[in-house]
C-alpha cells in the first residue's frame, strides 16, 4: 500500500482556503470600486470612469478564474516598484535599506510589456511604488494605454508638476497616493525640511483640477495620536482626499524596532476605521488590519505579486527574494513560479513568526509585519 506524504492533506487544504480567500478578495476590490464610485459622486466623470471600470473588473475576474483552471494562479493585484532611485531620503525608508545595490532596473519597453502582460491575466490594479515612482516620467505615457487598469502610484508627491498633474487630470485610472506622516512636524521630521509645506501647495493643486488622490500616512507609536484622528482625517477630506492608507510602520531599518505602533495602537485601528468609514465619504484601507479579513498577509500571489526595479518576482515589497526575473521571462510562465507557489501552500507556517521576533524576517524567511500574531513592541 502507498502511502501519501505527510504534508499533502494540509497543503491540499490550504489551497482551497487560499481559493476561498482570493474569491473574498474578488468581492472586496468590487466594493472598493462602488465605494469609489460613491466618494467621487461629485465628480461626475470620474463616477463614470469608475462605473466603467466596474465592469471591466468583473471581466477580469473571469479571466483570471480561466487561468486558475489552466493552472496559473494570478492575483488580482500587481505592485510594481518600477525604481529604486528617489529624490529623498525619508528616516527608516525601508526600500533604501533593503535595496540599496539594486542592479539595473527593467527597460521603459520591458516595463511596458509587464504591464500589458498583466492586462492580458486579467490583473486589473496595479500599485506603482519605489523609490520614488515619478523619476520614471514614462510611466504616464504606459499608464494611459491602459484606460481599464487602475495604477495607484505611491508618491511621495515633490515631482508632481505641471505636465504630471495634467496627466494626472487627464488619465482617471491613474490615482496618486502621496505620503504625509502627519502634520509640518511630523512629517519635515522623517521627510526633511520644507516638505510639507511644498505638498501643501500640491494637494491644493490635486484638489483645484477635481483630481481624485488619496494619502498614505504610515502609523508609527509616535505619530498615531495625531493621525488616527477624526480632526486630523477630517481636515484631509476637506482637501480633497478620498483614500487613506494607513500601513503600519514595519521595522525594516534596524534601531527603529520602537516606531512600531503599540499592540494596544494595532488593536485599536480596526475599530477606529469603522467609525471612520461611517463618518467620512472617503475609502479607508489599514494594513495589516484589513488583510486579516482574507486570513492574513495576501503576499506570495495571495493577493497580489511584487516586481522589483530590476524584475524580480517576489512575495512582497518586503521580502527581496525571487527565484525567477522577468527581463526575459513572461509573466505569464513567471507567475508558476514554485518559489511562491511554496509560500501561499505553507500560508499557515508563514503566520508564525518567532514569538520573540523584534522585527524583520523571522526563521521561516517571511516577515511578521503582515502576520496578525506579531506583537510589535
Ligand atoms: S520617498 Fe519613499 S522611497 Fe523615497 S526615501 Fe522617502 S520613503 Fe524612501
């Protein structure tokens, strides 16, 4: 009589759970759709730009079901950080410490065919990260080919000038993300003299040409009294700001260990985001609060993928291993990759970190920033 390995019943298991999850996720990208539809009622073609897209979501959901069949797991999310370079030089970047010898980044034409490749799979959102993403001009020229697709570009907003905030303007599927960590103090603190000032003037700008944008004010123990503020978030509305990211501070950089939010700070942002969403006609995302809803951290192709600068497919923004570069590879072949596939089968094994974890990846090569039995400090 054969006998089956050991780990086969469990890994058979968590792919089901991962289908069931990927299917919630489905769901909710449609909810952040109408919810985005709904904040931008005032706006009537943006409304329509997202009424559009709406549809276009359901087509790519069916698309990616047809590649699951075929047995290619595609996520529905992309995060692309298309550069490592920056103009700045924040304090606990953690893209500068943990890359700062980045080989070559992908050509503008290589960059190019990933995101139409992504378009084919049926991705259909796509984060643009770094570095600082605007140092690649070029990108706007990719992003408006692609009406269906919606590109967040997380930004630290200094090079948001005219000719990219006509862009911005024109291309409603593009949304700039732009990083405060609070008010002048705090965020001059961490992103150097004088910036806040500047990003002032820019969402001023945003706002005066109806341009939809949202901020990502990153929680840290010691900035989390002022941002997870109803007065503070209230002003930021007025602005005009309709998403708020609110990812927790993640200890990349060693001796930053205390920036990371209280357990009392963590257990508290799911609540307060509640309240939040009832008061506020704006979308709020809270990681890795909300991803516990889709049984934990969506890395690995969960969720979503990560391409680095120079091309590597990796789990996530946070963790830079790979064991396939798309410079010369589809992503289509990419996305089998038996690096990831071993991650999302061993999901539960990667939730659990050394409970003594300070920070950073723990003995199972996964980071506890996602996992919601890290207990920060
Ligand atoms: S803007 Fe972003 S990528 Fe650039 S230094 Fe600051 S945190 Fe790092």
């Amino acid at each position: 009589m054969t006998t089956r390995p050991a780990a086969a019943p469990r890994i058979i298991k968590e792919d089901e759970k991962n289908m069931e999850y990927s299917k919630l996720l489905g769901k909710s990208l449609k909810v952040f759709f109408w919810d985005a539809l709904k904040v931008s009622i005032k706006n009537p073609s943006q409304a329509y730009f997202f009424l559009k897209t709406a549809i276009w979501q359901r087509r790519a959901s069916r698309i990616r079901a047809g590649w699951k069949s075929r047995g290619v797991n595609v996520p529905p999310i992309m995060v692309y950080s298309i550069t490592d370079r920056c103009n700045l030089n924040c304090k606990g970047c953690y893209n500068q410490n943990l890359r700062k010898s980045s080989k070559e980044e992908l050509s503008s034409d290589r960059m190019k065919g990933i995101i139409s490749e992504a378009k084919e799979l049926g991705i259909s959102f796509i984060v643009l990260a770094g570095g600082e993403p605007l140092v690649r001009r070029e990108i706007l020229n990719i992003t408006g080919d692609h009406p269906e697709i919606i590109f967040l570009i997380f930004t630290n907003g200094l090079l948001i000038d005219k000719e990219v905030l006509s862009k911005l303007t024109q291309q409603k599927n593009v949304v700039p993300i732009i990083s405060l960590e609070g008010y002048e103090e705090e965020t001059d603190e961490r992103r150097g003299k004088g910036v806040y000032d500047v990003l002032q003037r820019i969402i001023g700008r945003l706002k005066n040409k109806k341009t939809f944008f949202g901020l990502s004010l990153t929680v840290t123990r010691s900035n989390f009294d002022t941002i997870i503020n109803r007065g503070f978030i209230k002003k930021l509305t007025l602005l005009g700001c309709k998403i708020f990211f609110l990812p927790e501070y993640t200890a990349i950089r060693g001796g930053t260990e205390d920036w990371v939010p209280t357990v009392k700070q963590r257990a508290s942002i799911a609540g307060i985001m509640k309240s939040f969403r009832s008061e506020f006609s704006a979308i709020f995302v809270a990681l890795p609060s909300d991803e516990e809803e889709f049984g934990g951290c969506l890395s690995a192709g969960r969720g979503f993928i990560h391409i680095s600068a120079e091309g590597n497919l990796e789990p996530c923004p946070f963790a830079p291993y790979s064991d396939t570069n798309l410079k010369d590879t589809p992503l289509k072949v990419a996305l089998q990759s038996k690096f990831l596939k071993a991650i999302r089968e061993n999901h539960e094994g990667c939730m659990r970190p050394r409970a003594d974890a300070p920070s950073g990846s723990n003995e199972n090569g996964c980071n506890p920033c996602l996992s919601k039995n890290y207990k920060g400090g």
